[in-house]
C-alpha cells in the first residue's frame, strides 16, 4: 500500500515556473530586441523540427488567460523570466519603456491574482548584440547586466516577491558554450569556463543592483543532481568526483562559499578573480535548486564518445557519463528517480551546513508526449507520479533537517524545450498550438488537490 502524501509546512510555498523566450512569442513586437534564440532557431539543423519561438504558447498575449488558470490552480507563486533583449533590446544603453510595460502589467495581474511574482533576470536569451560582442566570455556582459538588474529592479522592486538574476548557469556553460547544443551554439570545450566565471560576476553584481534598487529576497536558480561513480573502483569514484566539480560545485561554491571547488579551476578563470568571488558571494536570501536527473559517471573508457544530452563530448576528458538503467524514463528519455532529489538536497545540507540559506526547489518536471485533450481532458497519470515521487523525496530531505522552503512544478504550460523544440511537453496545462487552447491536464488537477489539502 502505498503510503499517505505527506504533510507539508503550512506556508510552503507551491510554485509553477515558466521561461520567457519559452512561453512568451511575440518576438518582434513592441520593440523587443534579438536574442541569440533567436538566431540559433535561424540556422538550419540546431532545433528540432526547425522550431522556433517565434510563437511559442503566445503568452505574451495570453498572460491573462495563464494567470486565471495559475489562479485556480492554487499556487502561491509564479516563476517567470523577464526577457533581457525586451527591456534593453541591445542588451546596452536604451531601455524600451514597451517592454518594461508588459513585465509592469504581468506583475499587477498576478497580484490581483493573489500569486506572489517570482522573477528570474536571465533565463538564456542574451541579447544578440551583447553575444556579437563576446556574450558571456567577456567581463563586460557581467557588467551590463547589472545595469538591466537595476532598471527591472527599479521598477518593479514594490511587487515582486523573489527574485533570481541566473537560471542554471551551468547549461550555459555547458551547451552554450562548450558543447554547442544551445544557443550561441559554440564549441569551446574547457575554453568555455570564462563564461562560468562572467556570469556568477554578473549575479553577484546584479544581487547588489536588486538590493540598491529596493529588492528583496533574491536568489538563484541552479541545476544541480547527484553524481554516482560508476563503480566502487578508484578511478570510476575519482572520475564522478570531477564531474560533479565541474556541473555542481563549481557553480554553487562560488555563490555561497566566495571560493572555486579547486585551485586549479580558479586559475583558469579570468580578471580578479579573488575580488570578484568576494561580489559573487553577496550574501542570498536563499538557493533555488532545480532538479531532473541524476547522472552517473565512470573513468574514460577511450571507447566510442559519450554523449550527454544529445551533445558528443570532445575526447579527451577525464570522465565519461553513462546511461542510468533501472528507472523508468521519461518520453524525453530522462530517468526518473525522485530520491534523486532528496540525494540533492542533502548534499547541499552537508557540504554548506551553516552557510546554506533556506533552499527552493525552484524547477522539477518532465516531459511526456501526453495525448490530445479529448473532452476538455488530458491524461497525464506519469506526469502524476512524477511529481508525487518528487514531492515524497522532497518530504523525506525536509524530514531529515532541510529546511526547503517551497516547490515550483516546471512548467506551468507547455512550452519551447530549447533544441527538442515542441515535441517535448513539460507543462501542467496542454497547449495546443494550432488553436492556442489550453486545456489543464490531469496532473494540473492533481497538483490543486495537493496544494488545497496542504492549507
Ligand atoms: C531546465 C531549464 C528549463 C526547462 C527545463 C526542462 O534546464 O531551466 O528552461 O527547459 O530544463
């Protein structure tokens, strides 16, 4: 039998996310500027199916609709992005009194609502002219970040509840940079980690903006997982060592320890790097984790190219990710495993102690080719279980001492999945694109009763 869903804090706070370039549409209106989504949509082969998010579940024009339906939903909270590339369309000087408009009326829709604005600053979509001129390998983006942090920060400090300047830097990084399987597409390899560095700064000196304009309660969202070795052996542990270095502490012991996991790791990074950790750790209100899978990691083989996410990695590395077995799989192909998460959070509580803030989990979803809505109704029962999974781990991790703070279901809809484009469905609500007709599906009614009982 299956054990009763757990009791949560009274004022846990039940959150849906979404991302701008992913829901929003609108791409050219209103002044907005390019993104380099935008560009990397453009080129034949990057996006599946040649998707782009040109259109995407056209919130831009719909938000009312989306915030009736978060209303009902119950959730205290919407995690939302605000598009740089809108607010200051050359990622530099001029900002667009248009863009700033829509995020004003965005936010007042949601307080009329009831929901608690939470807003991310940077959930990829650089703008183009920023990226022409280097995008995150230059110290000069961290900069003009922080100039956007103010501006957004000045006007919208009264109403907004959270806020996260970073949306998991790592990916960035990673498939921006390094791999090439995201925007700007480019293929650096470890000559990408200036691009680390450049945007911890600029989420160090935009939490200072934020503050000096107001704002309270700041964060970060982060992607962060367990990393299993392979093996028991010397070399497969050693190798899932450097992994989880490279994906996890490398990102989060910058923020809230003001050091680099490794001496030569900070060697690698450019400026004045000790002075700069010195704004990066700015003291948060919390951390914002956002979890999906774990990954599992062994020595290199020297065999065929491992593969993470779609992206060959370069030969030559020092470790090699291998396919977890044993979990079912998401239709993405991501292995669920819930206590994954609670592994998550208890890494965070014993390698910070003391100096780790309350945690949300600010992402956690997947991604299911969910049918049709036949009569008004979607059902969803893995997407259920997901979450319920997630939620339970989340409980056992909160039972053990973490002191977590909220849960935001990734996503409130439908939405853009960056290079897998619109095959992948991640959202509570359908959306059907031909028509824009939202439909909830069964895992949204789920996730009401959820949030009523917990009242
Ligand atoms: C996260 C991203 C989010 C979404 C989910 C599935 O890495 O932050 O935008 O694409 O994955």
């Amino acid at each position: 039998m299956t054990e009763p869903f757990p009791a949560f804090p009274p004022d846990f706070l039940w959150g849906a996310a979404s991302a701008a370039y992913q829901v929003e549409g609108a791409v050219d209106e209103d002044g907005r500027g390019r993104s380099v989504w935008d560009t990397f949509c453009a080129e034949p082969g990057r996006v599946e199916g040649g998707d782009t998010g040109a259109v995407a579940a056209d919130h831009y024009h719909r938000f009312p609709e989306d915030i009736a339906l978060l209303r009902d939903l119950g959730v205290g909270a919407y995690r939302f992005s605000i598009a740089w590339p809108r607010v200051v369309p050359d990622g530099a000087g001029a900002v667009n009194p248009a863009g700033l408009d829509f995020y004003d009326r965005l936010v007042d829709e949601l307080c009329a609502a009831g929901i608690a604005p939470a807003a991310t600053l940077f959930h990829w979509d650089t703008p183009q002219a920023l990226e022409d001129a280097g995008g995150w390998l230059s110290r000069d983006t961290a900069a003009r970040f922080a100039e956007y942090a103010a501006v957004v920060g000045d006007r919208l400090h009264d109403r907004v509840r959270m806020w996260m300047p970073l949306n998991e830097p790592v990916v960035v990084t990673m498939f921006g940079y390094a791999l090439g399987q995201h925007a700007p597409g480019r293929e650096l390899g470890f000559e990408a980690l200036p691009t680390a560095h450049h945007q911890l700064l600029g989420h160090g000196l935009a939490v200072q903006a934020l503050r000096a304009a107001g704002c309270s309660n700041i964060g970060i969202a982060s992607n962060h997982s367990p990393v299993w070795a392979a093996s028991d052996a010397e070399e497969d542990v050693a190798a899932a060592d450097t992994y989880s270095t490279l994906v996890n502490w490398l990102f989060a012991d910058p923020v809230l320890r003001g050091r680099y996991p490794a001496p030569e790791l900070a060697a690698l990074m450019p400026g004045p790097v000790v002075e700069d950790l010195k704004v990066i750790s700015t003291p948060l209100d919390w951390f914002g984790i956002n979890y999906y899978q774990p990954a599992l990691v062994g020595a290199a083989t020297g065999g065929s190219t491992p593969v993470v996410e779609g992206a060959m990695l370069p030969p030559g590395l020092p470790f090699e990710p291998r396919p977890i077995e044993g979990y079912p799989r998401t239709d993405f192909g991501w292995p669920v495993v819930p206590d994954g998460l609670r592994e998550t959070v208890a890494m965070f509580t014993d390698r910070y102690g003391e100096a780790l803030p309350p945690l949300y989990i600010t992402e956690s979803g997947c991604s299911y080719h969910d049918p049709d809505p036949v009569d008004g109704r979607v059902p969803d029962p893995d997407r259920v279980a997901y979450h319920d999974g997630h939620l339970r781990a989340l409980a056992r991790a909160m039972a053990d001492g973490a002191d977590v703070r909220g849960y935001f279901a990734w996503a409130a809809t439908d939405n853009f999945e960056w290079a897998a484009g619109y095959r992948e469905r991640f959202g509570l609500v359908h959306v059907d694109y031909a028509t824009q007709t939202r439909t909830p599906k069964d895992s949204y009614h789920w996730y009401r009763d959820v949030i009523g009982r917990a009242r």
